[in-house]
C-alpha cells in the first residue's frame, strides 16, 4: 500500500485527506509551514505531523502537493530529488521558468509528475470531451466557458489577492478552462485577452480571454473575482459544424429547497440549490484514484493529465496576462514570460 | 468473492443497463443469460462478452448467487416460481407483477426458499433523491402538506402497449417509482387513489391508456398528485423525467432528479439532446443488490415494497373505471 504525504494542509489539502481516506492507500500524515494547520488535519485525517518537509519525505512514497501556488516549487525539487512520485495542484508553478524546471528535474529524476487539473475529472466536462470526440458535433469551431464568482470569501488567506503570488483570476481560476479547452481542441496558436488584473481594483479581478487554437477553432474564457456575492458560476459551449453541447450549473438544480423568511437565518427565502452525486463520482475521489491507479499499473505513464499539459497551462495563463498587460495578440511559440 | 449473476430476458429495455453495470463491477461475473428471444438473446451474450443460454432452466442450473429478472410483466411470476428454489437472490424489474395475487405469490415462493426478493426501484439510488430524503428525515419542510410529482415518459410501443403482457400502460407502467419513493420517504402508505386514465389520448388507436392523472392521500394526512403519462414526444431531448415537489408549513424543496445533463443538438444525428452527466442511478441500483448477495443482509427494497406500489396503480384503475375514489389496502378477493 503506497504511503502517502501531503504538503499544505490548507482547504486543498484538507479536501485530499478526506478523500484518500477513501482509497486504498496509507495517508502517513502532513506537513506545513503552520504546524497548527498540520496539528488540525492530523486531528480530522490521521496519520502524523511532521517538523519538516525532509521528514514527511523520508517517510512516504507520494508527496501530494497541496501549497500555495508560489510554494509547489519547492517540495516539488525536494520530492524529485528523494526519488517519491509527485502530485501538484494546479497551477503547476506561478512562473513558466519554475515550471519547467520542476518538469525537467521530475524527469531527470525518474519520479512521475501529475498536475491536478481536476475539471478533466469532472462528469459533466468528461461527458461532453467524449461527445465532442465521438464526432457528433462535426468539426470542432468555437468554446467558451465561464468560471466565476465574487472574490473567495472562505479563503482567509491572501495570497489568493495578492497577484505576484497567485497570479489572480488567470492564472487559479481561468487556467481550469484553459486546460480544459486545450483538452478539447489541441494546442493554441495566440492569445488575447482584457481584464481588470493591472485596474488596480484587487482583491476584485476578472478577464475575457481569446484563444486561437493551432487546429483553427477559436475559445472564449471568461474568469471572475468580480461577480457579486453569491453562487460561483461555471458554464461551457462547445460547437462544431454540426452540433453543440451546453452546459450551465445555473440551470435550474435537482434539488432546491426554499424556506419561509423566518425559517431561514442564513439566506431568507433565497432557494439553496444542490447537484449531487454519488460518492464515487466525486471529481476530486476520481482525480486521485486515477492517479494512483497509474502509479500501481506499472511504469508506463498513463496520466490523463502530462507534465507537459501542465506546463502549458501555466504558459497560455501567463501569455493572458502578458496580454492583459500590453493590449497585444501573444503568440505562445514566441512567448517568453517577462522579467516582471 | 466473486460473485456470479444471470440475467433473465432481455424484453424490458432496463436488462442493458444492469447488464453495463454488472460488468463495471469487478467482483462480479456475468456467468450468461436466457432470452425467449434467441436472436436477441445470441446478440446480447456478444455485444457483452458472456454466455447465451436457450432456457431459464438452463441458465439457473450454473449456480447463481442471483438472478435479475427484465421479461415482459406478466412473466415475472412464472420466472420468479422457476428461480426462487434455485437461487438465493432474485433482482426483479418494477413492476413486480400484474396482479396482487401474482405478487403475493413471488413473496411467499422466495419466503418459502429462503431467497432475499428485492425490487428494481433505481430512482432511490438517484442523488438528488437522496438529499431529498435527508431534508426531510431531518424536518426542514415542518408539517408536509402535500407532495406534487411527475413521472413522465416517451410511449415505449413493443410489448408495454400489450395489455396481456404488461397489464397496463402508462398507469402500470409510470406509478410505481414515484409511489414506492413516497412511502420510504415517510415510511407510509397510500390511503386513497382517485385517478382519470386517458385511453389513446395522446397516440391515436394506441388501445390502452397512456395519460394517468393520480391523486392520492396517505397515511401521515398529506394529499399529492403524480402524472403518470406517456406525453413526451420521440423528439423530447429524453426520455422523461422524475420530478418530486415537497410543500409544508416552512417551506417547499423541489427535485428534478434527472437534470443533471447537458444540452447536446447535433445536425449529424438530427437530434436535440439531453445528456445525463449525474450519477448513474442503475449503477446505484446494481451496486446495492451485489452487496446484498455479498454481505447476507437482507434487500433494501422488499416484495412487498413492489407489492404495495403496484397496489396504488391497480387502484388507479380501479378509480377510473369507478368515478370515484377508492380506499386502500384493496380487498385482495375482489379486483386483482
């Protein structure tokens, strides 16, 4: 049974603990900078908390990388180099040179690299890429997708607002559709994009992105911190010449429930919708079984997600702001990330 | 453990479904099935990798640790007479049978063998469903005042529209997931059906009913109405829905419980389409009867579970015929 580690036991983390309860797997214990954070997961989850990341990795073989964006680089070397399997949450690095360097360095090492874009783990997106592949939409034209909502409140962290850190809306939120968009239609020729990430509005920020895809199709993502409070939304469209799937978690949900204004302290008379599904079809459960099913299936690399696409990801991201930032088309052969 | 499950006929279209789902489930082996129908039945054992067999006799005779049954209404009896001495779990597709009497005889042949008997009620597996339950088991609503439900479908034609083979249409057909959910929502029973049955009402010369109008109370005192037609139209983008509206004194919860799609048009095909991406409630349904043979606990979804809600749609019937409402239980000698 692999024994597993997480670094961060922030929300990210907490949310993998919960579920690798649920796999066949030993979850050894946890380590972060707060050892408060590590004491407290412990507590939900099991295991151990460890004085430092050198100890956590002495005792496992898969190191979940569950940190702040700027923080993945570093127990990602350090995990390579101690010769333990590597799972990142996305974004793989806030800068391209970090993220290629830890892509070279896994390689070089023999230790396999899984960045968690989780939405490729999501029913509703898987659904629609085999529809779109089963070719009943023809040849693939136009995406567009919308992920959003108010700034997080539930994180009380900020280096989600801070941009040198998180890279903003682009670069944590929007960088799931862009993957999810690649994933769809190949590799990206150019990208252009507005937004509010230099407009001096932070926490707030938003984008509207413009992909031009290598297979000619063109992709429309928007992000948003800028939304009014209240339900994050995520919306897709894909159309070829001869079809189109939509998706909108605003359609109306499966399951409301509205109360009486003196019933309900939290949102009177406002209905609180809910989409279930069963247990194991949790996207997050399917992400990390997938990625253990790899690692036990031999050493031929399976992932449903490459290092590579994980690179690009963060590339097309940073390419969107550069974007933001100049008013210009950025085509991605030539991109090279700024000093800045 | 593996655990080794035979499928009997192929003529309800849901036999594919737990056919897929049998095979997703690692523990289990689908040792064959038996189908009236050879061609069909040939065809099937094929397209998912296991063995034809040309009787249910035959395939019974492989040591089953269960058997589901999927034949057209009216055979669930005779299959179920033939199963029950010769294995210990029997899945059977709603609605258990076409009379009471039919029924009561499956429950007491699997009693008197000792085989567990469960009911195919897949929509208790549906999440929504689920979460709807939960809200109630905790006493968000309050007092329920009443429940309003659909269960709508396309017109399935083949043998459904044979009364001699299904006893029934849309009523027979369409009553029983919705009823079945009502009462283990609140571990009740339908007191009394009032019902207007509508006869070739939406496909001319159809001749048999394909519009039922419930309306019903129960025992805990609330009154709710469920739509049990066949009104949606071939190019409906699915086949239907389960639709469950919960009002009482604090408030209302509303589940669709198949709305979890995505809306899919293609030139290619001609269609407009709604894709389900939610949990797949079969898969539930499958799932919970596997782990049934393999722990030993008894079913979640008894015969008499099947009983009871084929009791409200013959009671529709009944209603209809009447022009009035009738009470519940039914007297078991009289109709049936």
């Amino acid at each position: 049974m692999k024994r597993v580690g997480i670094a961060g036991a922030g929300l990210i983390g907490n949310w993998h603990a919960a579920r690798w309860k649920h796999l066949p797997v030993e979850l050894t214990g946890f380590y972060d900078v707060s050892s408060e954070a590590a004491a407290r997961a412990v507590e939900k989850f099991g295991g151990r908390a460890f004085d430092s990341l050198d100890d956590l990795l002495a005792a496992v073989d898969v190191v979940d990388v569950c940190t702040p964006t700027p923080h993945h680089k570093t127990p990602v070397l350090a995990a390579a180099a101690a010769g333990k399997d590597i799972l990142c949450e996305k974004p793989l690095a806030r800068h391209l040179h970090d993220a290629e360097e830890m892509v070279a360095v896994c390689q070089s090492a023999g230790v396999r690299l899984f960045v968690a874009h989780v939405v490729r783990f999501f029913r509703q997106f898987v659904q629609a890429k085999a529809i779109l592949d089963s070719g009943a939409l023809g040849r693939p034209g136009v995406i567009r997708t919308v992920r959003g909502g108010g700034f997080p409140d539930w994180s009380n962290h900020s280096w989600f607002a801070d941009f040198e850190q998180s890279g903003g809306v682009v670069m944590d939120v929007s960088i799931h559709d862009i993957d999810f968009a690649r994933w769809c239609f190949g590799d990206v020729e150019r990208v252009f994009a507005r937004g509010l990430t230099f407009a001096g509005v932070q926490p707030h920020d938003h984008a509207l992105i413009t992909l031009r895809f290598k297979n000619r199709a063109i992709g429309h993502i928007e992000g948003s911190w800028a939304y009014p409070p209240g339900r994050f939304r995520t919306r897709f469209e894909i159309a070829g010449d001869q079809g189109l799937i939509e998706f909108d978690n605003l359609a109306p949900a499966p399951l409301t429930v509205t109360l009486k204004p003196d019933q309900s302290p939290q949102a009177p008379g406002i209905p609180q919708p809910h989409s279930p599904l069963a247990p194991q079809d949790d996207p997050y459960f399917l992400e990390l079984e997938h990625f253990l099913n790899c690692l036990e299936s031999g050493p031929v690399d399976k992932f449903l997600i490459s290092p590579q696409d994980g690179l690009e990801a963060v590339k097309i991201s940073l390419a969107a702001i550069e974007s933001v930032r100049t008013g210009r088309p950025i085509y991605l052969d030539e991109f090279e990330e700024s000093a800045t | 453990m593996t655990v080794k499950i035979g499928i009997l006929s192929f003529a309800h279209m849901h036999a594919y479904s737990y056919a897929a789902c049998l095979k997703q489930i690692p523990s289990v082996k689908l040792v064959g099935l038996a189908d009236d129908d050879p061609e069909r039945g040939q065809e099937t054992a094929r397209r998912f990798g296991t063995r034809f067999f040309a009787s249910a006799g035959a395939l019974l005779g492989e040591k089953l640790d269960g058997v589901i049954i999927c034949a057209e209404n009216v055979k669930h009896r005779p299959l179920t007479e033939l199963a029950a001495p010769r294995t210990p779990h029997i899945l059977c597709e709603k609605p258990i049978a076409t009379t009471m009497a039919d029924a009561q005889v499956m429950i007491d042949v699997c009693a008197a063998h000792g085989t567990r008997l469960q009911i195919a009620f897949p929509v208790r597996f549906s999440p929504p469903v689920q979460r709807l339950k939960t809200i109630l088991d905790e006493g968000t609503l309050g007092r329920i005042y009443s429940v309003k439900t659909t269960n709508h479908g396309r017109m399935p034609g083949g043998w459904f529209v044979d009364k001699a083979l299904a006893g029934g249409g849309a009523v027979m057909d369409h009553t029983v997931h919705v009823i079945d959910l009502l009462r283990w929502f609140w571990n009740t029973e339908v007191t009394e059906v009032y019902a207007e049955v509508g006869y070739s009402l939406l496909h001319p010369g159809l001749g048999i009913d394909d519009v039922g109008m419930l309306s019903f109370r129960l025992a805990t005192g609330a009154y709710g109405t469920l739509d049990a037609s066949w009104s949606r139209p071939d190019c409906h983008p699915t086949w239907g829905d389960v639709k469950l509206e919960v009002l009482g004194e604090r408030g209302i919860a509303r589940v669709d419980a198949f709305s979890q799609n995505l809306a899919v048009y293609s030139d290619r095909t001609g269609k407009a389409q709604w894709v389900h991406w939610g949990s797949n409630t079969d898969l539930g349904l499958i799932r919970d009867f596997v782990d049934m043979i393999a722990t030993g606990r008894e079913p979640f979804i008894t015969g008499y579970d099947g009983l009871k809600a084929l009791e409200v749609a013959l009671a529709a019937y009944l209603s209809a015929e009447r022009g009035e409402p009738v009470a519940l239980p039914l007297e078991r000698e009289g109709g049936a």
